[in-house]
C-alpha cells in the first residue's frame, strides 16, 4: 500500500468515523480513524497520509486549525473538510486555508469517492510537471536557482513541499543570496503558475505611497490621483504577490496588510467600503523580524501571519560547494549578455572564489564573474580578472601570526577610511580605546 492510499479521517462522531473508515476500506484505501483534532494531528505528524478528511467542529483542535498545522508542515497532505454546519463563510475560510475542497454532512460516499479519484488524478499530474520540468531544466538548476550543496537542495525540498499550497510564506536571508528567484521558484511550482506574479521591493516605495501602491486608490483620493487604481493585491488575479524587504513596510500599511491577508478584502484610498481580492503571499526580508517586534517597528500578528512557512536561504559562505556550478552558469550567461562564448575558469581563480567568503552573496559573485569576463575577452578567467579584494587574498601569508597581523592591519585601515579619519570614532567602532589604536597605528605605520 503506497503513500498515495492513505486516508486519515478525523471525525469526532463515533458512528460517522466509522462508517467512513470502513466503506473507504472496502474501496480499497488504507484508513485510519481519529476521534479529535489533536490525535488527528499527532498521527499526521508522525505518519505520511496523502488526504485527512477533517470535520471543522472537534473537540480539543478544531478543524480549521489543524487544516493549518497540515498546510505549514505537511503541505503534500490535501485535506478534505466537512461539516454539518454548513455556511458560506466556513467553506470560504477552509478553502483559503489550503482545504482542497470541501464536503456538507451527511457525506455521501460516491461524493467522496469521486473527490478521492479527482484529487488523485491532480496530484499524477503534478507530478508528472514536476518531473519533466526537472528533466527540461536538467543541469540548468532549480527554477532558475543553482546549487548542489545539502543546504540548497534542503531549499529545494522546502519549495517543493510548500509550493502546492495557498499558505503564506517568509523567505529570509542576508541580501543577495536570491530571495526573489525563490519566490518565483514558488509560484512556478504552484497551481497558480498560470496566473500573475507581481514583486515589489517594499524598501524602494516611498512611505507615503505605500497603501496606494498595495491595496490601489480611487479616483482623486490624493494629489495626482488622475485616475483609479485597482493595486497590486487585486492586479494578480488569483496570481501570487512577492512582497520584498517586508521589514520596510509602514506600521499603518501593516495593520491593513494583515486584513487584507486574513479576510481577502481590502480598502482602496479613498474608498468608502471593502472590495475582494485574490493573491497569494510570498514576503521576503533581511532584517530579522523577531528584533523588530521586540524594537516596536514591526505588528506580532503581522509577523505571525507571514511566518506560517518560512524559508531560510543560507549566505554563500556557508554553502561554498555551491561556487564552481554558480560560476559556470554565471560565465554563461554574462558569455550570452556580451556575444561572445563562455570563459573557462583557471584553477587558482577558482580556488580564490571558493576561498571568498561573499558577504554581498550570490549578487557579489555574479558581478565578480561579469567583470572577469569583460576583461578576460575569449580567454581563460585568471587571479587578475579577479576584483582586487579577492586578488589581495591570494597574497596572504601562510603563518597564522602574519596572516593575523595582515588582517588587523586591513580592517584598521578599512575602518578609519569608514570613520572619515576620525580616530576617536574608528577606536569606538573597533571596541577598542583610543590609545590601543593609537599604538596599533605606530606599529603598523598607519596614517
């Protein structure tokens, strides 16, 4: 029995659960019952199931959480909601959610069985896209995204498990390391690849223009409102939304943000009521959002909402094994940007770009690897392509205390040229006092 014929039905009526259970095992599925949303949850966590049929109403977990929990750690899990309580707004929340559909009490079992069959019939497809984008793309990478180390391929598996789902999700990382690429990695693997995707880097709005730009504006609601706007939340069409440098967002855009999130509505400027909208969200920062919660500058529930997946992309330094497969696609492409064919890469060259420790990420390397290109023409990329830090890295020495010497004289230098020669302000930023930098200066004939 494969994973594709587990059912997981959580019901709290004693009757109906079994009553389920067993006419979906004589339809030849593996079922198991749990009688609230608790149990329901500790078996989906600890087991795989590829449905969970789930009443809303349970005792001690009901059902719309646990549809949440399934959604942020077990996306690949659909889930099938009923109730006897039947509304409009309960079908709506549960659909939004991430439910794949939705099921009204009494269950009919041939109702059941051809929503079974029907999700069994996505689920072959998806695959089957899966499998032959990866075979398209081949050495091409990952949506765009390249990399074979454990940390990149752990990546990769996040997205391929989130992807599927309408949950919300945070990307994180230093700048550089290719927030962006994984959100359109997301949307390209969701059911929605069809529709819009939109980014916007929150940092590069103007504050005052922010709720115009997000959720649109009428006509005449401020100065140069020539005419109505509908926002980018609305723009998609069902599409996704890829908020960058989330961080940056106004406090007051923050509270509409999260409404507009929770509910699907939204207030235009300058309108006098709501209007529905359809996205999905996928929001990106380098800041670290805990510290800023804390700091007053960032809404906890905002936070809370965003963080229901979140996706850490490891900087370069911690995934070096990456650099040879980035350079080679790198050198290719800027080959293609300039007409001419791609250079090959020497091997000391390599070794000082493996050795780089790229604080500004993969964005450093692609403009290191450009301007090796240009200078190298049709030959082989060398040390002396290379940018100047990277070239003066090589010059090390091999003795620990020299090589130390060599890097305190650096960063000093570094230091000062930051303070603008101000010695009392490059002692402070070094933690250090004023007269130790001063004998650090003598010893190593710094001016």
């Amino acid at each position: 029995m494969s994973v594709s014929d587990r059912i997981l039905v959580a019901e709290d009526e004693q009757v109906i659960r079994a009553n389920l259970c067993e006419s979906l095992a004589r339809a030849g599925f593996e079922v198991e019952g749990a009688a609230d949303g608790e149990a329901a949850l500790r078996r989906v966590l600890d087991e795989e199931f590829a449905v969970v049929v789930a009443d809303i109403r349970m005792p001690k977990l009901d059902g719309i959480a646990l549809l949440k929990r399934i959604v942020a750690e077990r996306p690949d899990t659909f889930v099938l909601m009923t109730t006897a309580y039947a509304s409009v707004e309960s079908a709506i929340e549960a659909l939004r959610c991430g439910a794949y559909d939705y099921l009204l009490k009494p269950v009919g079992l041939e109702d059941l069985l051809q929503k079974l069959r029907h999700l069994a019939a996505w689920r072959a497809l998806r695959q089957e896209v899966v499998r032959l984008r990866r075979h398209v793309q081949g050495h091409g990478g990952f949506e765009g995204i390249v990399g074979g180390s454990p940390a990149t391929q752990a990546v990769f598996a996040l997205i391929d498990r989130v992807a599927p789902t309408k949950a919300t999700v945070l990307v994180t990382g230093e700048s550089g390391t290719g927030k962006e690429l994984v959100a359109r990695a997301l949307h390209a693997r969701s059911s929605v690849s069809d529709r819009e995707f939109l980014a916007v880097n929150m940092a590069a709005v103007p504050p005052e223009l922010v709720e115009a730009q997000l959720f649109g504006h009428e006509k005449g609601a401020f100065t140069g409102a020539d005419r109505r706007r509908e926002g980018i939340l609305r723009a998609v069409r069902g599409g996704t939304v890829f908020l960058d440098e989330i961080g940056d967002l106004p406090l007051p855009a923050q509270a509409k943000l999260l409404r507009a999130i929770e509910s699907h509505e939204l207030l235009p400027v300058g309108a006098d009521r709501p209007v529905s909208a359809d996205f999905r969200l996928i929001a990106a920062t380098h800041h670290d959002l805990e510290a800023e919660v804390e700091r007053g500058r960032f809404r906890s529930d905002l936070f809370f909402r965003l963080n229901v997946f979140r996706i850490e992309i490891p900087p370069l330094r911690e995934r070096r094994e990456d650099v040879p497969a980035l350079v080679d696609h790198f050198a290719r492409h800027h080959a293609l940007s300039l007409g001419r064919r791609p250079c090959a890469v020497s091997n000391e060259a390599m070794r000082l770009l493996i050795g780089h420790t790229w604080p500004g990420n993969v964005r450093e390397l692609s403009n290191a690897i450009e301007r090796a290109s240009i200078l190298a023409l049709d030959e082989a990329i060398l040390p002396e392509h290379l940018p100047m830090q990277l070239q003066r890295e090589s010059e090390l020495p091999t003795e620990l205390k020299r090589a130390v010497e060599q890097f305190e004289q650096n960063h000093i230098r570094w230091v000062l040229r930051v303070a603008g020669g101000n010695r009392e302000r490059a002692a402070e930023m070094l933690g250090v006092d004023v007269a130790t930098l001063y004998r650090r200066l003598a010893k190593y004939e710094l001016k």
